[in-house]
C-alpha cells in the first residue's frame, strides 16, 4: 500500500499522520510523564510506528483495500511501538 503510494499522496499521509501523532504526543507526555519521551519523541515513535505497522503487515501479504483497516493496522502499530519502547525504558530505569 505505501508503495503504490505517488510522492505527493505520501507525503500528505506523513504530515497527517505526524499532526495527529503530535497532538497525541503532547497528550501522552502528560499521562507518562518521566516514563515517556517527551512531546516530539512521543510523536516520532508513534509516527514510525504508525508506518511501520502498515509496512509490516504489507510484507507479510496483506492488502489493505479499505482505508479502515489501513488505519486501524497503523494505530496497532503506532501502540506496539510505543508500549515496546516504555516497556524497555522502564526496564533500563530500573537497573
């Protein structure tokens, strides 16, 4: 799916995407607080993660022919991502 994607539909995707992912950042920074990233590290992790899901699922053979199950792929994603990565931290700060 991303790849079929021409550079100025991917690019309006990304900035969606990176928007929405930063309001979202700014929200969560305030539920995590120490535990999290900060702001713009909250939105670049679920950004990236967002993309990556989508990217995954796509390369184990799924085609996504409805923007629903796109979007719901990518904020599975976008979740794992950042539960991994708070996970880990978490895990380092405790050491």
């Amino acid at each position: 799916m991303l790849m079929n994607l021409d550079p100025t539909w991917m690019m309006m995707s990304f900035t969606v995407v990176a928007i929405l992912s930063f309001i979202f950042g700014m929200a969560l920074d305030g539920l995590l607080g120490a535990e999290g990233f900060g702001p713009i590290g909250n939105t670049v992790v679920v950004t990236a993660g967002f993309f990556l899901g989508i990217f995954v699922a796509n390369l184990y053979g799924v085609h996504f022919y409805d923007l629903k199950m796109a979007v719901a792929t990518g904020l599975v994603g976008a979740f794992a991502c950042l539960g991994v990565l708070a996970a880990i931290k978490a895990g380092l700060a405790r050491m």
